[in-house]
C-alpha cells in the first residue's frame, strides 16, 4: 500500500505505449476515464482496493490485448458492459443467425459482484467479491 491519491487523468488516453495500469491499494478516486479505451496495448489494469466511483466505461471493450482487469474494492456501480464481457475470449455472438467467434484475450476479470445485491453486475466475471 502506497497511500497514492488523486484520480486518473483523462489524458491517460495520451499515453499510447501504455502496457499495465496498476494502482492497487491505493485511494485514487474519481471514475475510469472513457479515455482509457484508446489504450491498444494496455495488457493490465491493477486498480482494486481504492475508492473509484461509477459505471465501468464501455471503451474498456476496445483492449483486445487486455489480459487481466481487477476491480474489486471499490464503489464502481451498474453492469459489466458486454463489450468488456466480449473480451474473453470464450465469448461468442449470433449475428444473421450464426455464432461468431468474438473478443480479445481477458483471461481474469474480478469486480465486487458477489451478494443479493451487488454493486456490479457481471455474468462474465471470474471472481466476485464482497
């Protein structure tokens, strides 16, 4: 624990060489800039035990690299967007009646999503807490 503060900047979307954001166990706060989806290398996002608010973004499902996404431990509210769902990669889709192979390369997905009434939603999600 590190005891970092503040929030993640927009301007995240600047940085495109970006491979891991991991600010775990910290108290950054603030929502997940929309922005992040611009990040087409980014392989891991560290963020959980801090105090990040709001909905997951749906530019998240842009990171077909993306490998790894932790959430829990924070105030983050609605559903998993299926765009993130579709990065794993067992994920499929019916489009003019056929199924087509989908998504990227999530292998791990964790967010609070586990009780009768979960701040997140997920039905792809492989580990709940909370």
């Amino acid at each position: 624990k590190n005891e970092l503060s503040g929030s993640l900047s927009s301007n995240i979307g600047n940085m495109l060489n970006l491979v891991d954001i991991r600010v775990s166990r910290n108290r950054f706060d603030g929502t997940i800039p929309s922005e992040i989806g611009t990040l087409s290398r980014l392989r891991y996002i560290f963020i959980e035990d801090n105090k990040m608010t709001g909905a997951i973004p749906s530019e998240i499902g842009n990171l077909i690299d993306l490998e790894e996404m932790r959430l829990y431990g924070n105030e983050f509210i609605g559903i998993m967007p299926d765009s993130v769902c579709n990065l794993k990669s067992s994920a499929t889709a019916k489009t003019a009646g056929s199924t087509v192979a989908m998504g990227g390369h999530l292998q791990f997905l964790a967010s609070d999503c586990r009780g009768d009434t979960p701040e997140v939603q997920c039905n792809c999600c492989d580990n709940c807490r909370r």
